[in-house]
C-alpha cells in the first residue's frame, strides 16, 4: 500500500525542518534521499519509524518496518546468523535458508564470528542482511552504505534490490553519484527557505 506523508512540520528549536511537508511512497517504489547533513534525511527517517513525533502532520496507513540506522546496532557477542535469525527465527530449514542469504554478501567463514571480530564494512554488510530478513512492508535505510567500498557499495546495492520482493525502500545517502545506474527515484527535501515540498 501506498505510504502518504501529508502536512508535515516538524523543528528543533528555532531550526524549522519540515513545514507543510507532503511525499507519497508507491507501494513497491524505490526511493532515495539525499540532502546536505542537518536538512531531515535522519529525522524523516525516524517519523516513519515512530521514533519522533511530528509537530503536526500525519503518515498513513500504519505499516510495519524494517531499518538499518546509521550505527549499526547489532546484537553484541552474536554472530552473523543470529543476528538475522533474532529477527526471524526458525527451525533448521529456515537457519540454513538464512545461512545462503548471508553467503550472497559475507564469506561463509565469517557467518559464525562474533559481530566484534568482523570489520566495519562487514558488520554493516549483516545490518542491511538484517533488515532485508525482517518481515516488512517497507525497508527504511539511513546511509546504508557507510564504510563500504565501491565494488561492496554495488554489490550491497544490487542485493538489496534483489531482496526487496515487491516492498518499498527508502534509503538516504551522500552517495547518489555511485547509485546512478540503479532504479530509484530521488527525492527532494526541504530546502532552507523552500520548505514545501511534493514528490510529483
């Protein structure tokens, strides 16, 4: 179902974010946000999650989530399977069917260390995993590809999109000019002064 932004304002202090805001997500659409820091791409973010309360404005319908943040946020002395399995846990079929999803980003060897021990790139490799595992009607990503290289970016990319199995995405990123090539749909946010904004 379509995800409908309508009358958004929301600010911090005397710093006002979103005024009037309007954005309509197209059930299965892929989007991407990309704006100078401080302009909404987090806090945006956020309200979809419920995380923060808009001033005023509305999203509907409810829909259920998944999210890569911009920290990782994995579960500490687990490795790369649990993760994925807290998540959406299963019995053996399912555990195996995870470990081939995990192969698909991560060397087999690293699927059972410890997040801890696995490089940064890596551990931010198992959190778009995740997120992707997670049952959901839409995927939101903050900065999903943070600390990967380029040739990780694209294969990161192109995973994600395999993976997506008709939800809509959401991903901000400072990293437009390497996603070129992908099917997203870019949208505008805020600029300062400019506040009203549509997705036509």
């Amino acid at each position: 179902m379509d995800i409908q932004i309508q009358g958004l304002y929301h600010s911090f202090g005397e710093k006002q974010l979103f005024q009037n805001y309007k954005l309509c997500l197209r059930e299965g659409g892929v989007y991407g946000l990309t704006a100078p820091s401080g302009r909404g791409k987090t806090t945006l973010l956020r309200i979809l999650l419920g995380l923060l309360s808009p001033d005023r404005g509305s999203v509907t319908p409810k829909v259920h989530y998944s999210a890569v943040f911009q920290t990782d946020r994995l579960l500490p002395g687990q490795n790369a399977l649990e993760q994925l399995l807290f998540v959406r846990g299963g019995g053996r079929g399912e555990r195996e069917e995870c470990r081939r999803f995990l192969r698909e980003l991560l060397p087999e060897d690293s699927l059972l260390q410890p997040v801890e021990e696995l490089s940064g790139g890596m551990q931010r490799r198992v959190a778009i995993a995740r997120a992707l595992w997670a049952e959901s009607d839409c995927v939101l990503m903050d900065e999903p590809f943070t600390g990967l290289d380029e040739e990780s970016l694209h294969r990161s990319a192109d995973f994600i999109l395999e993976h997506l199995q008709g939800r809509t995405l959401l991903l901000s990123t400072h990293q437009k000019e390497l996603l070129q090539a992908y099917p997203i749909t870019w949208v505008r946010l805020p600029e300062q002064g400019f506040i009203d904004s549509v997705l036509p």
